[in-house]
C-alpha cells in the first residue's frame, strides 16, 4: 500500500522558473511522483529585498550558507530584477499543468509580501492577492484552488482576504495535520494543509552547512511521520546546491512505499467539518527572516 506525501515547490525567482522547474518536473518523472508548484507571479526582485533585509541579524546567517551568488544569476538579461516571475513565463506556468501538475499561489510580489505582511494593511494584501489571482486566471484560463503565503506569514488579516478569495485551501504555516485555524477571536473558513516536515535550508543552516545530516535528519523525520506527510522544497537553494540529496530522499520515499500527491487533489477529499480548530501562533525558525507561523500543537516539536 502506498503512503501519499503532499510535496510543495516553492518558486522564488525567474532562477527558480527557468531552471528549477525543469529539474523538478525530471525528478518526479522519475519516481512517478505528484506535487503542487506555488508561484508568485509579479516581480523578481531578489537582489533588493536582500538590501532591505541585510540589517536583520538572521540575514547574514542566512546569507553565509544561501551563498546567493552562486545560487542567483545577478548578472544575467534572463534574470533582471524587472522580470516578472510567474507573469513573465507563461509558457511554463502552462508546462507545469500540461504536466499533471498543480499550480498554487505564493503571492504576487514574494519579497514585499514576506517583509510586510504583519504591517500592510488589508486593502494593500487585498490588492496583492486580486493581482495575483488576475495573473493566474490570465495564464492558466481558470480560478486557483489554493495558495501559499511567502516565509509562512499569517495573521488575521491575510485569514479574512483568503476567505473573502473562496479558495480551496492554503498551505500558510507549520503544523501537525490539516485543520482550520483561528486567529485571535477570529475562526478562518479556509482549511489549512500545514507543513510537517522541516524545510532543507533551515535544516542546513541548523547542521552548519552539513548535506549529509540534513539529508539524514530528513529520512528519519520522514519516516517518523503518520499518514499526514506534508513537505516544501525550493527551486533556488536544492536544485542550485542540493539536488543530490534531493534526488536520494524521493528515491528514498519511493522505496518505502511513499508518492508524490497534489495539495489540491488532497484537499477535495477532506472533510471540512469534521476538521479540528487550532490556534494560530507565531515563533522564529532556524534560517528564517522574521517570524513564522504555526498551530499551537505543532510549536513543541521545532527547533
């Protein structure tokens, strides 16, 4: 019997669209696997929201270990700061879903809604979302079913907008199983699909720059889990540094009876009343800028 592993790719740049994907897409072609891409779909602008963040401490630890000069091309016409992510390669977006695969929302402008997510205003997340919803609709000629806020952000405010979009679900924090979440006195009607497995770059950075105990620390966690197994990988960082191990871990999960599943896909098939209701906390994470968001049964087990 096969055990399904919900797998989310998160597309940060043009980097991750032009090259990223396409190992991607190879990769679960390989192992026969599934998986939902997050894109943001506006603007890359990598290179200066590393200048607006470089006065937090976490960035250089962050910085030291991302080594963004081997994993972003700066220099390069295909990679200007002026690209549109997702609105700028079509073509791809539509590869993607020509492939059997699911494209999800990650925002429109990925760095500005990670750095002001708990200070905007809802008319400006409101207008970031409309814009990315357009671009989607645009691209692929239908709604999206679900949606991924940049650097796990949440608050109560990016709960009322997700509601106010009727999406099927959104994967927007850590947790131990799908559920619906509350944010102070306010209950969200979105159910959420949490992450349960820890990211690879957080991971690196906590085993100071270490693949091998990353890579490790990943199967035992992996196989530590039940039938929720839900995880994120990037298309900058693991295809640029760690696409070996990569490769290892979902040959490893394939071996032992493990797929590749769809959020979207699994999301239709719950069932949104019998869900449990969690509490919404937030809490630094190894590698991360800014605080992230979590269920409150899920914060003992970070770290």
């Amino acid at each position: 019997m096969t055990k399904p592993v919900l797998i989310r790719i998160d597309v940060d740049s043009v980097e991750g669209m032009n090259n990223g994907i396409p190992y991607y897409l190879e990769v679960f072609e390989k192992y026969g696997f599934s998986a939902s891409f997050f894109i943001p779909f506006g603007t890359n602008n990598i290179v200066s929201a590393g200048l607006r963040r470089m006065w937090q401490p976490a960035f250089w630890r962050q910085f030291w270990y991302m080594k963004p000069w081997r994993t972003y091309r700066f220099f390069d016409r295909r990679f200007a700061g002026s690209v549109e992510i997702g609105l700028g390669h079509p073509n791809i977006v539509r590869d993607i879903r020509e492939a059997g695969f699911e494209v999800a929302l990650h925002g429109y402008d990925h760095a500005y809604i990670s750095d002001n997510a708990y200070t905007m205003g809802e008319k400006d997340y409101s207008r970031q979302m409309d814009l990315a919803v357009k671009a989607y609709e645009d691209t692929l000629g239908e709604k999206p079913s679900g949606s991924g806020t940049p650097a796990w952000r949440f608050n109560e405010m990016i709960a009322r907008v997700q509601d106010r979009l009727g999406l099927r679900y959104a994967s927007d924090m850590i947790g131990q199983r799908p559920c619906r979440v509350r944010v102070g006195d306010y209950l969200s009607s979105t159910v959420q699909v949490p992450i349960n497995i820890d990211n690879v770059f957080p991971l690196v950075v906590r085993f100071g720059g270490d693949h091998k105990k990353t890579l490790d620390y990943l199967k035992r966690q992996i196989a530590s889990r039940g039938d929720y197994i839900c995880m994120t990988v990037h298309t900058e960082y693991e295809f640029v540094h760690f696409h070996r191990e990569l490769d290892e871990l979902f040959g490893f999960m394939a071996e032992n009876g493990m797929r590749g599943e769809r959020f979207d896909r699994f999301a239709q098939n719950l069932d949104v009343e019998s869900l449990p209701v969690e509490d919404v906390v937030l809490l630094a994470y190894d590698g991360a800028v800014g605080k992230v968001a979590s269920t409150h049964r899920f914060e003992s087990l970070i770290g």
